[in-house]
C-alpha cells in the first residue's frame, strides 16, 4: 500500500511556479516544536532515569486498590541467597517502609545475599565509573561489612568493593567502582561480609556521567540535539490512570529521592500481548528533574495534570459517580494545579517554592503553561475543566492553560471532536491538544487541515502525532519508524508551520522505546542498555527545530498553499536573527520536482552562492534506523549553488524523489 501511494505522485518534469511574498508575516511561536514525555515503552525507569538498580526500595510488586489502599513489599527483581528477609519496623523512609535484612547463614560454606538485574540486564561501559549508594544499619552493637560486585552476563565478577556499616541508626553508604569492560547484560551482587547482621534500603547504582546524577547521558544529548520549543509531561494516559488511586501524583514525584512512594504504571498490564508485570514508576524522575531538564534543553515546560477523570478508555461514563471525582470534590484536584504554579513560580517565602529552593533550585522555573486533562471527552471533562480554568484564572491570571480536544482529529467516529473544541471555545482556553495517530493517506490529506481553523479561537496543540504506516509487516526491528512514515509527517508539518497564527505548539509521539520492553510504536527514541538510535522521524523534527524561523511566509502555487498538489507540499519562513528565508520542501512522489520561485518583494537577487540546503532523502521508504544500522539520516547542511540558480529575483531548483528539503537563502 505505502508503494501504491507513492507511485500516484509521479508528476512530470514541468517546471512548478511558486511565488514567495518576502512580508514577513505571522510570528511562529517559539514553543512551536517540541518533545512530549509519557513513561511508556519504560521510558523513565529503565530508560532515562539512569537508575540500574530494580525495585530498590525493595516495594515491589506494588497494587493500588480503587479505595487507594497500597498493598506492596516484595522482592521483585532480586534474586536472593542465605539468610535474606524483609521488614517493615522502623523503616528508613515511611513512604517505602519495606527494606531487606540480611543475617549470616550459620555455616562457613554458606553466604547471604542479593542479586539485581536491573531492566533487562545492567548497561555496563569499559572505564566507566558507577556510583553505588545505600541506607544501611546493623543489628547489633558490632561492625559489618557488606562487597558489592559488578557481574558480567558470563557469571564471571568484574570489580568488587567492600563497605564498612556502623551503628544501629539508618545511614547513607557510598561507594565508587569501575567496570573494566563493557557489557549489555551485566548485573550487581551485594553479599554479607560479616558475622553482625544488617539492614539494607534504597539500594542504587547510576553510572558517573549521569546528567544532573540521575538521567541517562546519551538519552539528554539526543533531546537536547533535537532543539525542542516546549517539553509536554508526564503524560499521556499515565496522568489519569486506570483508576484515580493509580494516576501521576506530582507531589508524590518531589522532596528527598529516597521517599517518593512507588506508583503503579498503567501500561504495565494495559497491553496484555506485550505485558511487563515489572513496570512500574519510582518517582525517580519526578517533577523537580523533569523541570531541570526542560531548562537544560532550553524548553518550556508544560505540565499536565488529572482533571478528576480517571481513564474514559478504561471506565464507562455510566460509572461517572464511582470511578470519577464529582464536580462538588474536586478542591485537591484544583489545589494541586495551584501549588504545581507555586511549586515552580513562588518564591522561597511560599511553602513549595521554599520545596523548590530546598531541592535545589532557588529561581523560579518560570512556568507559562499548565494542562489540566489528557484524552478526556463528553460532558465529564468540560463540566470539571470549569472549576479549573476559573481557580487558575482568579489566582494565576498569566499562566496559559491547555484544554484538550478528546482523542479523536476529527468526527469520523462520532462529534466528539467538534463538541471538545466548542466546549474548549465556551470556556476560553488559551490551547487546544489534538492528538493524531493516523496513517499516510490521512496525513496527506491533512496537509491544508489548519488552513481552515478559525483565526479567533484558542490556538492549537498538536500534542501527540505519528504516522502510523498501514503494512502488515515491517522490516524494522526497532518498530514502525521507517523513513516513508517520517516523510509523511514532514509533509503535515508543513501545514503546521504555513498556519503558525492558529498551531503555537506540535510534539510527536511518544518519545523512548527500549527495545525488550516496548508497549507502542512507533517511537521517536529507541534504547537499549548500551546505545540509543535516532530514528528517521526523530530527523524530521531535529530539521523543523532548528530551521523554525520567526515569521511565517507566503508560498504560493497559483495563488494557493502548496499542499501535496503531485506529491509536493512546501511551507517558508523568514528568520529575522539570520536574517535568511528558509524554505521546506516535502516530495513524495517517485519523480524529482523542478521548482522556480519568484521572490515577491525583492529586487535584488537572492544570493544562491551564500545559500544552503540539507536534504533527508531515501530511495527505500521502508529504509530504519536499527541498533546495528543507521540507514537514513540528513544530509550535512551544505552549499545550494550546485544545485539552485538565481535571476533577478527568482530561484530555480529540483527537490529529488522522496525527500525532505530544507533551504535557506
């Protein structure tokens, strides 16, 4: 199918007329391309959390009941030997009252200990250094001793260290240790050293070049590389959970580390093909380093936050009275969007902005958006939104709030979507969350969506999108992430950025995928223990990102958008920084496109020898990016002139077959 689609954009060589008004026109937002995080696919832990250890508060397996009751405390992936039992007396941390106790085994011959994989095997580097921590006591009023070791997946040990434990009160033990090899499988024992027995808790082991001491290094480069505007979290499906005592808790996520209670993760068991009883959410990677690390890579933040809704895919509306919060209860639902703004704008005299400054961060983050709902839709949402959207009015006049549309783009399956946006539209909110997962026919008909939005009505959030490619088999170990799929997308973004006046923000979806733990796809990002892989839709948005312009364009064929008409579909912009024009091109046909453009406006030629052009180009539409094989990535930006000319005020130049384009003159 994707190859019949292909073929009917087989335009003949006639050259196309495009004319540019160089006015620069709408500003483009600078939020205008982004990331969005959902901890799906163990995204967080397991992914870029850098944390190797598994359950190392020893919390897991974990349930939450409706009523909120936790039932947890277990051993789930450790492997333990001697004389090893848990207990909950006089814990370390209250929130995670569980920690292990290990007693000598009463025989020379016999040891106690544990044994921890970490997800799917510990990610283990030649030379690197890994820092090992733990809260530790003893039962008595003697010395212990404990050895921690690095494994390789072939059993034999690595490297050993030994740590010291003293006294009968909960202490912090570190301890550094060096891999002397790499290893994808490797895995970490602790064994009692000593006659005294001891207690152990939080047990963790981050490699040395963690960001920040808890992200995983090459999972930061590759979001900061991608340039992103705005930074959507924590999710996603997670923000409402399958129940309400199961939804993404931020005050559960902030304070010391060491304390931030397990939660279930709703995508451990809502895939029953591809289920991962083992997944859950440490709250590691909580709401404080989600922030930091918007402001590392230079995004704005957008938190989304529950409604009072649990999950409407998992929850019939007939159910409303017992599975959601009534309109009448929602007061701590409100007062934790209120205190997300404090706990991020407030100063150190306010109880969370003294939280922020005690964790680490005394300025503000500077918050502007704040999403209240995720995929909700019908009357529930819009009735609870209210009561939000005036608390947030009254107190936060300036934040910007971000209502959604439900899960559907348009009212194919019903008039959800168009009652989603008039109910948005009711209750003025200043963005609206569209989320698509549609295949390439639809994108390609979706290319002039936002030319028909109202110029009037609150602004759009592309929140979640992918071109979900329509083959029953793919060649991709990785998933769905082939190149025809990342051209597609290339091909929508083009409306996006042509209708800048109406879209303000666009984050593809979703953002990691390890490779033996994956639930969806396809996926921007795929890991596995050692490597990560930047797929072709991760090249498409990098393109965007960095080539985003200040002012939107006009590009016109006849008088009319570029939208896909033989296969072409192009969007310009004017940078006012560089002072540059910067024009994309998509081609999706199986035949080069010759273009001329006439640049309304000027009188002096563009200067084609000082111009560039980066091209993404695959002659295979099903070519992906795997562990073992980068198949396609851009071009380096490099000199237009070989391939563009210019006469008075016109340009002319060939955009090849499948491929996006990018030029700046």
């Amino acid at each position: 199918m994707a190859m019949m689609a292909l073929a009917t954009f087989t335009s003949a060589h006639a050259q196309r007329q495009l004319v540019l008004n160089t006015k620069p026109g709408a500003p483009i937002q600078p939020t205008m391309y982004g990331i969005f995080f959902e901890d799906i696919n163990f995204g967080a832990d397991g992914g870029l959390y850098a944390e190797l250890v598994e359950n190392r508060s020893f919390e897991a397996p974990l349930h939450i009941t409706a009523s909120g009751e936790r039932q947890c405390g277990g051993l789930q992936g450790w492997n333990v030997f001697g004389n090893v039992t848990l207990a909950e007396a006089n814990p370390a941390f209250d929130r995670n009252p569980h920690y292990a106790v290990l007693k000598d085994d009463g025989h020379r011959e016999k040891f106690t200990g544990l044994e921890n994989h970490g997800y799917f095997g510990m990610g283990l580097k030649k030379d690197l250094g890994y820092k090992f921590s733990v809260y530790a006591r003893t039962h008595g009023t003697g010395a212990a001793k404990i050895r921690i070791e690095l494994v390789g997946s072939d059993n034999e040990v690595m490297a050993k260290k030994s740590v010291d434990i003293a006294g009968k009160d909960w202490k912090k033990y570190t301890a550094d240790i060096t891999a002397p090899r790499t290893d994808a499988k490797g895995f970490m024992r602790i064994y009692l050293e000593s006659k005294e027995g001891v207690d152990l808790d939080h047990v963790s082991l981050f490699p040395a070049d963690a960001w920040e001491g808890c992200l995983r290094a090459d999972l930061v480069k590759d979001l900061k590389d991608l340039h992103p505007g705005v930074f959507r979290f924590p999710g996603g499906c997670i923000v409402e959970g399958t129940d309400l005592a199961s939804r993404y808790q931020w005050k559960n996520s902030v304070g010391p580390v060491e304390n931030r209670p397990l939660n279930e993760n709703r995508w451990n068991y809502t895939f029953p093909h591809r289920l991962f009883p083992n997944y859950f959410q440490t709250y590691g990677m909580g709401f404080y380093e989600l922030f930091c690390l918007s402001e590392y890579i230079g995004a704005e933040p957008l938190p989304i936050l529950n409604v009072g809704l649990a999950c409407q895919y998992q929850n019939d509306d007939k159910d409303a009275a017992r599975v959601h919060v009534a309109t009448t209860d929602l007061q701590p639902y409100i007062d934790d969007c209120l205190d997300l703004i404090e706990f991020c704008n407030g100063g150190t005299d306010t109880k969370w902005g003294k939280l922020r400054a005690d964790m680490g961060h005394p300025a503000p983050f500077n918050l502007k958006f704040i999403g209240v709902g995720n995929e909700q839709w019908g009357p529930l949402y819009p009735e609870r939104l209210e009561y939000f959207v005036k608390a947030i009015r009254a107190k936060y006049p300036k934040i910007k709030i971000v209502g959604s549309s439900g899960p559907e783009p348009d009212d194919k399956g019903g008039k959800q979507f168009t009652y989603g946006w008039n109910e948005m539209t009711r209750l003025k909110a200043d963005l609206v969350d569209e989320h698509y997962y549609r295949n390439q026919q639809w994108f390609m008909e979706n290319v002039s969506r936002y030319d028909r939005y109202d110029r009037k009505g609150p602004k759009v959030f592309a929140g979640e999108y992918a071109c979900h490619i329509t083959q029953p088999a793919l060649p991709c170990p990785e998933g769905k992430n082939v190149f025809e799929g990342a051209l597609y997308e290339a091909a929508l973004m083009t409306g996006i950025e042509r209708n800048a006046d109406v879209v303000y923000m666009a984050t593809y979806a979703p953002l990691f995928a390890h490779e033996e733990g994956w639930q969806w796809r396809p996926d921007l990002i795929w890991m596995d223990n050692l490597k990560t892989v930047r797929t072709p839709n991760y090249y498409v948005q990098q393109l965007y990102a960095m080539n985003p312009g200040t002012n939107v364009l006009s590009l016109t064929e006849n008088k009319l958008p570029v939208t896909g008409q033989d296969g072409l579909c192009a969007s310009a912009v004017f940078d006012k920084a560089s002072g540059k024009y910067i024009v994309k091109f998509v081609n999706l046909g199986d035949q080069p496109q010759q273009v001329q453009i006439t640049f309304k406006g000027l009188k002096a030629v563009p200067a084609v020898e000082n111009a560039t052009v980066a091209f993404f180009h695959s002659d295979d539409p099903m070519a992906c990016n795997t562990m073992k094989n980068i198949a396609v990535a851009p071009s380096k930006e490099m000199s237009a002139a070989s391939v563009a000319s210019a006469e008075k005020n016109v340009v002319k130049l060939q955009v090849p077959a499948r491929t996006f384009a990018v030029y700046k003159f």
